[in-house]
C-alpha cells in the first residue's frame, strides 16, 4: 500500500514495496488474526441466535441461551484487537515528520471506499425505483413514491 501514497505519504519511503510487505508479515501475530476471527464469529452467532427455532422453557431453549449467553462479548473483543492494533501503528511511528496526516491519510483510503460502496449498493434500490417523471410526461410529486 505504500506504493500507491504519494511520496510526502510514506512513513518509511526508504523501504520498497516488497520489504514494506515482508516487514508487516514479520510483525504480524498469526494468533491475533484467529482472535479477530473468532470476535466476528461471536458477533455473527449472537445476531442469529434468534433464528435457531426453539420452545421456550424446552431443553432445546436452555441450550441455545447457555450457548450464547456471552457471545455479546465478540463486539467488545474487536474492539480491544482493534485499539491494539492501531495503537502499535501510532506508537511504531510516532518520530514521523507527518504523523497524524499519513495515518489518517491511509485510514481513510482504507475505510472510505468499501464505506462508499456499500452506501451505493443500498441506496442504488431506491434509486432504480423512483421515476425520473409521470407516465404522462409530468415530474412527480415531491415526497411520493411510485
């Protein structure tokens, strides 16, 4: 990624594109990486407690809820990994000349396209539905839907 910033961008514009990478994996810890899998898994199992189909006052029921009683924790879990994780970034390159603009510089490039996207994708429905006029030619009334 370091490549692609412009060169007043860079933390380490000494290191190259392969060694930039290779230094990251260096760095990386593996069991973070299965810790953070595990928080999105708790997450997603905790949304979709609700579709497991039991009686209440059933075995079945006591089960689903002593399973998933703290699975709620995988938010709070992500969290932690996550403030961790940024804050080695910060702490790692805390002597650079343009600290805080080349890291919020490459969050943004980071979070905003996917967040654009997916904006995109859940309005282009209600952008197709609208009509851009009245069958008999007229602009549609404001605030109504077809």
């Amino acid at each position: 990624m370091n490549a692609y910033l412009p060169t007043e961008l860079r933390l380490r514009p000494s290191l190259s594109l392969t060694s930039s990478r290779s230094a990251l994996t260096k760095d990386r810890i593996p069991q973070l990486d299965g810790l953070r899998g595990m928080a999105i898994l708790l997450v997603l199992l905790w949304h979709y407690r609700t579709a497991i189909p039991t009686e209440p006052g059933t075995p079945p029921a006591y089960f689903v809820r002593a399973t998933f009683f703290m699975m709620w924790s995988g938010v709070d879990l992500f969290f932690v990994l996550s403030g961790f994780l940024i804050g080695g970034i910060l702490i790692d390159n805390r002597q650079a000349k343009n600290y805080f603009r080349v890291f919020y510089t490459r969050r943004a490039f980071r979070i905003l396209p996917i967040y654009m996207a997916t904006v995109a994708v859940g309005f282009a429905p209600r952008l197709l539905r609208t009509p851009i006029s009245c069958p008999d030619g007229s602009a549609p009334p404001s605030g109504r839907r077809m």
